[in-house]
C-alpha cells in the first residue's frame, strides 16, 4: 500500500460524496452485483426469509459466486423509490462510487460523476481513506 500512497492521483485532495439513494446506480444498464455467504445471510434475515428461500428468488449463480438478479430493464431487485436491503447492502453497493474500474481514470470518474448526483456532495473522503477502500475490495 506504501507505494500507492506515494503516487499521484486526481483525487489526491480528496472527493466529496454522500449517497442520495436515488437509484441512478441501481437502475438503467445491467451489471453484475456479487454477495458472499455473509451478505447472502444478512439480507436473507433482514427480509425475514430463509437463506434458501432468499436465494431461489433473489440469486442466479455466477462462475463461482453469487450474483443478485436484475429485472428485464437491468434494475437491481431491490430498488423501488429506494434501496429496501439499503442497511445491509452488499459491499460492492456500500463501496460505489470508489471502486477501482471508476478511479482508474479521471476521465471515468468524470463520466459517472455525470451520472450519480452524490458526487461532490456530502463528507470529504481523503486520499488515503478511498486507497483502504480500494484495497479491500481487491
């Protein structure tokens, strides 16, 4: 982590960012939202459903792990006017907008700035704090 610490990045004086939970990452194109067996049961409890139960009508499998199901627009399962599993989100939702495909490039992080109305909003997050979230979710 030493030497990505030392490097220079765009975000080097920070990004401001809070969720505004309007779905804009939730909804439109598809994608791929991957739960561990932790995240499987979480929800599952908070839903007050079985963990089978959970996963014959919320998960598809995908290569080695779980996935959670889309809608036929792409939308996430969860997303009506608001994420109903928001409290025990996946990891991959709770990291978003920091993940490592964004911050790659300033030009792709200038795209979904475009798209998510949470960045430049909200809390600072340093440097170093979008590094450790980065590293781990490697």
């Amino acid at each position: 982590m030493n030497q990505l610490d030392q490097r220079a990045y765009f975000f080097d004086a920070g990004i401001r960012f809070e969720c505004r939970c309007c779905g804009a990452c939730c909804t439109g194109d598809p994608g791929v939202v991957r739960v561990n067996k932790r995240e499987t049961a979480e929800i599952a409890a908070y839903l007050g459903m079985s963990i089978s139960a959970f996963g014959g009508a919320f998960l598809r499998p995908w290569g080695n792990e779980q996935r959670i199901r889309e809608a036929e627009d792409g939308s996430c399962l969860f997303f009506e006017e608001g994420c109903r599993i928001y409290p025990v989100r996946p990891n991959q939702c709770k990291t978003f907008p920091f993940w490592f495909a964004n911050l790659r490039a300033e030009t792709r992080w200038n795209k979904i700035h475009s798209q998510c109305p949470g960045i430049g909003s909200g809390r600072l997050y340093t440097k170093n704090e979008i590094l450790n979230i980065l590293a781990n979710c490697m």
